[in-house]
C-alpha cells in the first residue's frame, strides 16, 4: 500500500501511527518519531523527500477475526502438520512524499503497489 496524499496532510503521522500499532515504535512516540524519514534532510526539512518502505505485521485476535470473516469462514492453515487459524498479515506500506517537487517518488511507490491509502486533510 502507497500513502499518498498533499504536503503536511499527515502521510508520516499516519505511518508512524501504524507502525507503533504493529509494536516497532512506542506508542507515546507516534507522529512525532516520522520513522519513515530517514534522510537527513527529511528531518531537518520535516517533510518526506524520498519514498520509504516499512514491512509490518499484524495479528487479530480470534473476535476481531470472526467479526471480519464470518464465523463459518475463517480460513484454517496447515502449519507442522496441524490446522490452525491464521488471524495474521503482513502490510507492506510505503510512505511517499505530498510536495510536487517530489512526484516521481510517488508515481514510482504507486507502481510497484497494489493500492493506495489516500490522507485527505478535512480542514485545508
């Protein structure tokens, strides 16, 4: 998934809130760490230069699971010979720049990317 979205609407915050979910940052740290910026510049600057890639794994807990599939379709996997439940995905999540300047990046993550997850600022 590409986040994409204009300059300063919260691309970052909203990663960085992601992954403290997935348990990689601390939660007290999210939207003010911007862990995808890893350049210099970036934070220096405080906005996204390059595109970044983060990998992030998620587990729902049996009542979110049903919830979501259905109690008579949640989906056993074979895993040493035993059937178990998978109620875990992996989210492969690309932050991508908002300033024009910088569009290529984001045309760049948008390939190579099944689909995006679009921050619109509501109050700009």
């Amino acid at each position: 998934m590409s986040v994409i979205a204009h300059v300063d609407h919260g691309k970052s915050t909203l990663t960085d809130s992601l992954v403290s979910k997935a348990g990689i940052i601390a939660g007290a740290k999210a939207g003010e760490t911007r862990f995808t910026d890893t350049r210099k510049d970036e934070q220096e600057r405080c906005i996204t230069i390059k595109s970044t890639a983060i990998s992030m794994f998620f587990e729902l807990d049996e009542k979110d699971l049903n919830f979501i599939k259905g109690d008579n379709q949640v989906e056993l996997t074979e895993v040493d010979g035993k059937k178990q439940k998978f109620n875990g995905f992996l989210i492969n999540l690309i932050d991508s720049p908002g300033h024009v300047d910088f569009s290529s990046e984001v045309t760049a993550a948008l390939r190579v990317t099944d689909g995006a997850l679009v921050v619109v600022d509501c109050v700009s």
